[in-house]
C-alpha cells in the first residue's frame, strides 16, 4: 500500500525553449507510457533526474484513494540554483487511460490540457505559473478519483529546473512516478475529505517581508492557519481557533526566512484553501 501524503521527488518542470513552451509544455512529456517521453528532448544539457532539486506533492494526507472522492493537491519545487519552473502531470491506470479526473483550481498559475477519453489528460503551468526569477514554485489542484474497480492508478510527472536564460541549455529535467491503490470498500483508512477546496489569497505577492492573507468565512468554524516551506515544513502557525462569520486579514512575517516559495493552508470543516507566497528578499 503506498502512502501519498506528503512524498519527495527530485525536482522541477518544463520551462522555455525560446519562449516557445513558457505557457505549458506539449502533451506527453512527463515520462508516461507508451512512449514515455520527457523533456530532455529539447533540454538536453544534464541527464535526465540528476539534479539537485526537491519535488514535494501533497494529495490530501491519505494513503490509498476510495472511488469517486476529491482529494485536493499541491506540487511544490524547490532547487537554490534555478530560478524557472513549470510541471507535466497525468494519472493513467493499467491500460494507460486516463484515471479520474484533474481540476484546475488556479487558472492564473495552471491549465488542463482537456483530451477526448479516454486520452490522458495533462495538467500544466501556464507562463505566470513558471515563476520566473524566484527560488521556487508551486501550484494545487484537485484530483477527483476514478470510479470503482480501477484498480491501482499511477501519477506519471515530469519537471525542469530551469534557470531562466530564454533558451533550452542549463535546465535539469525530473521524471517521477507515483503508485496510488485503489481503498477496500471496508477499509479502516476512508475518510471523508472536505467538499471545499480553492485558493487562499495574499498581497502584496512576490513580497518583502511582510504580507497579508485575506479569507472569509460564510459561518462560525474552527480554523487553522499556517505556512510551510518546500520541504513540507511549518515554518508558523498564525491561526488556531473558532472564528464568527466575516472577512479576516492575517499579516505572515517573512522577516526571519530566507527568500523563497512558501505555502500557506486555511483549514475548516467546510474545506481547505491553499495560497503561495513568494517571499524575495
């Protein structure tokens, strides 16, 4: 049984050859089957996984999927010598047909290449989602899980480290993939995720060093704020109690942290929300 809650890869995504592929790579490189292609086509300098960067992918915390349930989803890179970055991700089951459902969340950083099934689907950055000039990127979707009888669904990714010079030498190319089990109809793991999954909003953003994060809440519920790094580590808790109905504003200092992409997640019963936050310094 393999567990998916917060799993490192080594690191990175598909960033420009000659501004051609800036706003989202071509379908089918990120090392999937049949023909398992991947960038290093086009950016040929390194061997393909032999960089240094770390790839973080969160999926809800759980360890298997059950049929039919959403799970909401963070892809975060980190690598301090490169400064683009992009990502390619599909998730095929054993016939190499699409397996669920992938949903943008943030249009502004993501794109969904929308294939006829049962072609895969890609998800993709876009050119603002290549966050050129930071230490850092991330972006989250929601993945919601195929049908029952699927069986076992692998995640096929692929990534480039890229290091923001407009052409296609010095990028380092990561493919990676992920085993997802399919839950027992009686399985003790099954939980019940939140309906609710969007994004969590701060300004100013890229930021330094300080930046507010705004929400609101429809009803009374108990939150809990906080920031992690690209490790998948808390680096602050800014909030953990109930709260009344309204719009709050809550300012994150980044004064002690060193630049880079960090990641903020809002809580609830209701559901969660994540935000990115680019502290440069």
């Amino acid at each position: 049984m393999k567990r998916i809650g917060a799993i490192l890869f080594g690191v990175s995504a598909l960033a420009a050859l000659v501004f051609a592929y800036s706003g989202g790579p071509l379908d089918d490189k990120c090392g999937a089957p049949p023909t398992f292609a991947n960038c290093t086509q086009c950016h040929n300098s390194f061997p393909v996984n032999s960089g240094n960067g770390v790839l973080l992918i969160s999926l809800g915390g759980t360890s298997t999927y059950v049929p039919g349930e959403s799970y909401p989803g963070v892809i975060t890179f980190a690598d301090p010598d490169q400064s683009r970055w992009g990502c390619e991700f599909t998730v095929l089951n054993s016939a190499n047909q699409q397996a669920g459902t992938i949903n943008i969340v943030d249009p502004v950083h993501s794109q969904l290449s929308d294939n006829p099934s049962p072609n895969p689907d890609y998800f993709k950055h876009t050119t603002a989602g290549t966050y050129a000039g930071l230490q850092g990127a991330g972006w989250v979707f929601q993945w919601v899980a195929p049908a029952s009888g699927t069986g076992g669904v692998t995640f096929w990714i692929a990534g480039n480290a890229a290091n923001n010079n407009d052409n296609n030498q010095g990028d380092y190319i990561y493919t990676r993939s992920l085993v997802v089990d399919e839950a027992s109809a009686a399985g003790p793991w099954q939980i019940s995720l939140p309906e609710s999954y969007g994004t969590l909003t701060n300004y100013p953003n890229p930021f330094n060093a300080r930046t507010l994060l705004t929400f609101s809440l429809s009803r009374s519920e108990a939150v809990h704020l906080a920031v992690f790094d690209a490790t998948g580590r808390t680096t602050a808790i800014l909030m953990d109690g109930q709260l009344a109905p309204g719009t709050y504003t809550v300012p994150f200092d980044g004064s002690p942290f060193a630049s880079g992409t960090y990641f903020a997640r809002l809580t609830m019963p209701s559901g969660q929300r994540v935000g990115i936050l680019n502290l440069v310094k």
